[in-house]
C-alpha cells in the first residue's frame, strides 16, 4: 500500500517508454497513472489517518537495517495534492504542450518526475531520500531542458549546477552523519543522536542538511536558481515544477528538523525562522522589479516558501499546522496562477506584461479564474490564503515573535501590489496589439477551473483541512510516534 | 591511511570548490566531477579502513571479529557512483549543446535568463530547418 503511489507511477514511465511513437496512448497512460496516483494516495490518507502510520520495510529486514517506507499524516497529505496536481497538469499538457516536446519523452519524463517526489515524500531513510531526489532532480533537469531553446539551455545550466551541488552536499552530510551514529534510518537517527555529544557536531550537520535542501527548496540566501530558470520551458513544466519541487525541499526541512535535528532547537529554528523572514522578503521585492509574467510568479515562489519556514521555525504545534496548511493552499495557489499565465500567453501571444492586456475584456472568466488564486495568494478572506496565514500569525502572536509576524503581514501586503500589477498590466489595461482570438480548448480550462473551485472550497470550508494539519503537526513534534512506528517499539 | 585519505579529500574539495569559481562551464563540470568523487571518498573512510579483514561473520558468533571496515557506506559509495555518473553524463551533453547554441563557455554571457536578450531574435534559422 505505501509503495503503490511510487510504482504506479514508476510503471507508467516504463510503458509510456514503450510506447514512445505513440503520443494518444503515452497520453491515456500519464492520466490514468497520475488519476490512480491520487486515488490510492487518497486511500492510503484514509487508512493512515484511521490506523496510524503506515511502514513498510523493504525486503522484510528489519528497521534500522533495510530500506524503510513509512507514511505518516503529512506525508499522505502530500502524496495526495502530488496525485491531484499531477492530474490535472497531465490533462492541461494534453492541451498545453507541443508535437516536439511530447514526441522526446515528455511523458515518461512528467512519470518519473511524479515517482521521484512520492518516493521522497514516503521514504524513511535519508540516504533512500538522496536517491528519490536524484530520480526526481534527473527528470527534471532534462524537463527543463526539453525543446532546446537558447533561454532553455541557458536556463537548464544555472539549474543543474546549482542543483547538483546541493546534492554533493546533501550526500556529504549524509556521509558524515553515518560516521557520527552508524545509522541512516530516519526513526533510528532521532534515538541515537539524542545520546551523542558533543551537541555542536549534531548541530554542524543540522547546518549541512539545511544549505543543502535550502538551496533545493530556493530559500533565502540560495534561491538564484530559480528565477533564472524555471520561466524557461513551458508553462505546464513551470506549474509542475512550482507546484510539486521546491515543496519537496520544504518537506525535507521539516522532517528533518522536526524528527532528528531536535537538540538545538533555540539555535537551528531561530535561524530558520530568521531565513523564512528574509526569503519572503527578498522573493516578494524581487517579484516587484519583474515584467515578465512567469519570472514574476517564480519570484512569488521563493516568496512563499518564506512563510512554510516561519512555521517550521516557530515550532509550535499550530505552526506547522499552518506550515502543512500553507503549503496544500501554496501549491494549488500557484499551480494555477503558471497554468493562467500560459493561457493568457495563448491569447496574446507575450509573457511580457508590457505587451500584454485587454485579457478581462476578451476572457472575462480567464480574469475570475486569475484573481480568485491571486488574491488567494495575497491573503485575502475568505479564500483559502486568508486563513492559512491566519493560523501562521496566531502562532506566531502566541510565541511572541512578533518581527516575523509584521514581515509576513507586510509581505502580503506586497504580494497584493504585485497580484494587482499583473491585473492592471495583463487584464484591464487596453489591448497594445490585437488579441488573437481562439477557441476555448477545455483541456486547458478545465484543470484551471477545477483547481480554482479547489482553492475556493479549501478557503471557504477550512476547518476539515485545519484540523487534518493539527492532527498532522502533532504527530510531527511527537517523535515517538514515528519512532514507535518503525522501529517497533520505544527504546 | 585514514590520515592519507583526508588530506586527499580535503584537497578534492578544496580543488572541486576552486574549479567551480572560474567562469568556464568546462571547469564548473570538472570542479562537479571532483567534489562528488571526493563525497564519495568521505562516505568510505566514514565507514573505518581495515584493510585485509573481510567483515565475515564466523559461525556461532554475532559479529564479526573486532577491527573490521563496515561494508554498508561501501554499497552507498555504488548507488552515489552510478548516480554521479549518470547526472555527469547528462551535464556534459547539456553545456555541450548550450555551447553549440550560444557560441560560449564563459558563464558572463549566459545571461538571457536574466536580462532581457537581445540575440533571441536570431535564432539560428538554419537549424530550425535541420530539425
């Protein structure tokens, strides 16, 4: 049951390669493994939420020593939005992508992508999650690279370098830290490094694990790579790239300074909160200086994983909740908004805002559909944005931190000026060039329509959600669930 | 030997690192290739050296006998070796062909992502014809 998620996918890979000729059957393929994805996540939620953690230990050895595959609530959570997402990108790529791209592989590619991230998200050892991250890291650099264009491969190189040392890094670490505990599971990790001192090396490495999924996951000071390459392809791998692998990054940090990193927790989280500060900071006046639609977006990106880091960094129970709220809301937030960039580049031809306009009076339900995850994003009520930095500004009032608590409310207030930059330019600014008029394709509609009514319900009827993240965030700050879990039993 | 090989580690790294500061995208992929060998080299000596004793279990006993090299960082150095390889396989053909698009290995003129690029127009039409 853990591992269906990533063999579905993995199989679907391996028959859209057999099938490489054929695009309407590697099509058929994508959709059902990416449909299937999200059913059996779906059920594996049910099942962990009524049951507790799922393990499964690979090849029946037992904990410390094999492979583990465990599933707790956040790790469902986000297995589920990678199916739901990863359906709905595969239907808007039937629309969205072109002959070339799809004839060299864009759908094994789009499966092994899928495969990498349910991989990281349901593994429990950390040297299986440096693998997961080169299998979905792999897929993505020839992703982005696909097509071939001059900015592409530009952008691919800046991509890949970066990319590639933060995997050197992550490997160093985790080499060092098989040095210091002889163990790589992630249950048997938190009981041994609670006994090692001095704390300083434990702290060392902690630093090691946040630079190198940072510079995964673009915070703060590492985040130069992405907005010089994810507005390079096209616009369904951007939205599959902003929705899903950043996010990996994310979740990363937060297994990791959540299960294993406790023993600093004064220094480790105070930094993270400080870096979760300065990325949104730093990603929204970035997003300011930009023109272009998708490289505005990418800065709102970096943006954004500013505020799963506050939650991480307050370290209270309703802060990651909000943290786990954020990212479900942040995902389908911005999945959106790369899909409406796309279709409005359909119509007007540019993504550049200057050349862009007239959208609302040719398209006014491509305008609703824009503003609706827009202003989601920004954080205004009821939508699903409002609440989950609610729940982040309340914990962050009742932790007393009340600097990060201004920067965020100010950052909001920023992302609106932006949000509202894109309406003006793109929307209601008169038409600089004559719009091309084309017929509503609903393999592009329907993904943008299905997802916005998501965000919309998420918004108006958040308290399932806020409650699942609560459960979820407990379970995190209580290890010795996890532990008790996969090593069956408490030492 | 342990001393020995963290000089050398030291010394790939330190290498690797400088390689990655020059502006050639040729050199940034050799400093890449030598920071992951010398990752590779730490995950072994992390996992002690003793050369000549197999870690072989005798019968009847629970472990092997006292100073014996843990054979699992061993097995990690192979998944890290392949996948090394792979990833370096595929870097080398992308700065190839970024080299045979822009005319350029000097990373200051990679700057299309950023600024807005004035030789996107003359996208070479001959290709488009090869392809």
């Amino acid at each position: 049951m853990v591992v269906l998620p990533v063999l579905i996918t993995l199989l679907a890979a391996i028959l859209c390669i057999f099938m490489f000729r054929s695009r309407s059957w590697q099509q058929k393929i994508t959709l059902a493994s990416s449909g299937g994805h999200f059913a059996i996540s779906l059920t594996l939620l049910w099942v962990v939420q009524r049951k507790g953690i799922q393990v499964l230990q690979v090849g029946n050895w037992p904990a410390p020593f094999g492979i583990t595959l465990a599933v707790d609530l956040m790790s469902a959570l986000m297995l589920v939005i990678t199916g739901f997402i990863g359906f709905w990108i595969a239907v808007y790529s039937i629309g969205g992508i072109d002959e070339q791209r799809a004839s060299y592989g864009f759908y094994p590619l789009f499966n092994l992508l899928l495969t990498g991230v349910s991989g990281a998200f349901s593994t429990g050892d950390l040297f299986n999650l440096y693998v997961w991250f080169e299998v979905m890291l792999t897929a993505s650099f020839v992703l982005i690279a696909l097509g071939g264009e001059r900015a592409q491969l530009e952008g691919a190189t800046k991509y890949v370098i970066l990319n590639l040392i933060a995997s050197i890094l992550f490997l160093t670490a985790t080499g060092l830290l098989y040095a210091l505990t002889g163990t790589l599971n992630m249950a048997d990790l938190a009981i041994r490094l609670a006994g090692i001192s001095p704390k300083e090396l434990v702290t060392t490495l902690a630093i090691l694990y946040l630079v190198a999924f940072g510079i995964k996951s673009a915070i703060f000071p590492f985040f130069f790579w992405l907005p010089a390459s994810y507005h390079t392809p096209p616009v369904v791998v951007t939205a599959l790239f902003s929705g899903l692998l950043t996010k990996v990054g994310v979740y990363a940090l937060i297994r990791v300074f959540t299960l294993i990193f406790v023993a600093d927790i004064p220094f480790t989280h105070t930094l993270l909160l400080a870096l979760g500060g300065f990325t949104m900071v730093t990603g929204v006046l970035g997003a300011a200086a930009q023109w272009e639609i998708r490289r505005l977006l990418s800065f709102h990106i970096i943006s954004q994983i500013g505020y799963l880091l506050m939650g991480l960094g307050l370290f209270t129970q309703n802060a990651i909740a909000g943290s786990i709220y954020f990212m479900v809301h942040v995902i389908l937030a911005k999945t959106i908004l790369f899909l409406v960039a796309g279709a409005a580049e359909r119509i007007s031809g540019s993504y550049d805002l200057k050349q862009m306009g007239g959208l609302y009076r040719q398209e006014p339900a491509l305008a609703l559909l824009f503003a609706l995850p827009a202003l989601s994003l920004a954080g205004l009520p009821p939508l699903s944005g409002f609440f989950a930095k609610l729940i982040l500004v309340k914990a962050g009032l009742e932790s007393g931190s009340y600097p990060i608590v201004i920067t965020a409310l100010a950052v909001s207030f920023l992302t609106l000026f932006s949000m509202s930059k894109i309406w003006g330019e793109a929307f209601w600014k008169p038409a600089p060039a004559q719009l091309k008029k084309r017929p509503k394709n609903p393999y592009i509609w329907i993904p943008i329509l299905v997802l916005t009514l998501t965000v919309v319900v998420i918004g108006l009827w958040s308290e399932p959600l806020y409650r699942f993240s609560y459960q979820a965030a407990g379970q995190l700050l209580d290890s010795s669930i996890y532990i008790q879990a996969v090593m069956g039993k408490i030492p | 030997m342990t001393y020995l090989l963290a000089i050398l580690i030291g010394a790939l790294f330190s290498a690797g690192l400088y390689m990655m500061m020059r502006r050639s995208l040729v050199k940034i992929l050799i400093g890449l290739l030598l920071l992951s060998n010398a990752v590779n080299l730490l995950i072994f000596t992390a996992g002690r050296l003793v050369p000549g004793r197999p870690p072989l279990i005798p019968a009847g006993a629970e472990l092997p006998e006292a100073p014996f090299a843990d054979p699992l960082p061993q097995a990690l150095i192979l998944t890290a070796i392949v996948i090394s390889f792979g990833v370096a396989a595929f870097a080398i053909v992308l700065i190839r062909q970024t080299y045979q698009k822009i005319g350029t290995d000097d990373l200051n003129e990679l700057r299309c992502t950023d600024l807005p690029c004035s030789m996107e127009i003359e996208e070479p039409a001959a290709e488009k014809e090869g392809q």
